[in-house]
C-alpha cells in the first residue's frame, strides 16, 4: 500500500454542491458567488476560472459580481480568505481536547494543514502557487499570520517560553517548513511514494517530538 492510499482515508474530502439559486437578498449574492468560485476553483484549477462561469453557477446575471467585487482578483482574494478562515477554525476545532503544552497539539496542527493541502488544492495553490504574492492587499498577510499564530501558541505552550520568543519563531518556523513541503509532496502521488509506506499521524508525531523536545 502507497503513503498516499495510507494517508488518504484518515482525511474527510471536501465536495463541492450546486450553489442553490434563489432570490438573493442583503449578504446572500455575495456568499453565493464566492462559493461558486470556490467550486470552480476546485473543479478547474485556478487558472481556468472565469467570472461568467462563476455567474452561471450562482444563477446570477454577469453584472452582479460587480456589486460586491472589483473585478475577477477580487473575487478569488474573497474565496482564498474565506478558505484560511475555513483553515484556522478547522485548527482550532482539532486542538478541542487535547493536553495543553503537549507536543499532539502540534500534531493535530500538523494534520489539518495537510488535510487542507489535499482536500482543497484549489485554495491551496492559490494561497502559496504565486498568486497572492503578486497582490498588495493586506488581508492577506494579516490572515496567513493569525494563522501562523496559532501554531506559534502552541510552540510556546510546549516550549514553556512566556510568549512568541526568537526561539518559538524559529522552531514554529521549521516545523511550518517541514510541513508546507510535505502537503506539496502528497499533492503528487509519485513524489508521495518515495517516502514508502508511511502512516501520517505517526510522521508528524516524530517530527513534532524531534523539533520541540
């Protein structure tokens, strides 16, 4: 059995539905053509997404993005927050019952982030593929540093430090690293099966226990 097949039925996968068309009213046209890009995101790749196609899925005429976004950037950089947003609540919903200062935090950190990588490259590829390094918008830098954050916290937690000290940064840092690299490497099932047969939660047990104890 691959690392891949090993790892693959521990992560629920994410499915995209029809976005239901209806009357629209305060708040809902806009939450319905994010998600209909978020679909298209998915479905396509991120280079492949169009406005028009995104109207078509939310029922909506091709004027009525324009109430709400700019233009197309705007319309991704909407689904790519919403996509961290969705990221950190899942972080923090793994860490529920967990030992505080232990190092199965950083594990269950370790596992959501993959899980996202897997479950919605889409996202993913346009959180870390080049897109939003070319984009000035400081939502973006502020959302990919609270999450961040929060595997900060529990470095420190488990480091016994008082705060976000030079050392929780660098080990938070080569635990990230460590991490973000692997979640690109299961994106590709070939470069997955170079690391034989593996079990997930165990890896990024290992690595947590070598980089914080």
């Amino acid at each position: 059995m691959s690392s891949t097949e090993k790892i693959h039925p521990s992560i629920s996968q994410a499915t995209g539905h029809a976005v239901s068309k209806k009357a629209y009213h305060h708040g809902d046209l806009r939450a319905a053509l994010i998600e209909a890009t978020r679909q298209l995101v998915e479905e396509k790749g991120p280079d492949s997404f169009s406005v028009s196609e995104a109207c078509r899925r939310a029922g909506v005429s091709t004027a009525a993005p324009y109430k709400h976004f700019k233009d197309k950037t705007e319309m991704l950089v909407a689904t790519v927050l919403e996509g961290m947003v969705r990221h950190r609540n899942k972080m923090l919903s793994a860490l529920e019952g967990v030992p505080e200062g232990s190092t199965e935090r950083i594990t269950a950190i370790g596992m959501e982030y993959v899980a996202f990588a897997l479950n919605e490259p889409g996202i993913f590829r346009l959180k870390f593929g080049g897109f939003t390094d070319r984009i000035a918008d400081p939502r973006l830098e502020e959302s990919g540093q609270q999450s961040f954050g929060i595997l900060l916290t529990e470095v420190a937690k488990c480091l016994g430090e008082p705060g976000i000290t030079d050392e929780v940064r660098r080990r938070g840092f080569l635990l990230w690293s460590f991490v973000h690299g692997l979640s690109f490497i299961l994106r590709d099932k070939g470069l997955a099966e170079k690391g034989g047969d593996f079990e997930l939660y165990a890896l990024l047990e290992e690595i947590a226990e070598r980089m914080l104890r």
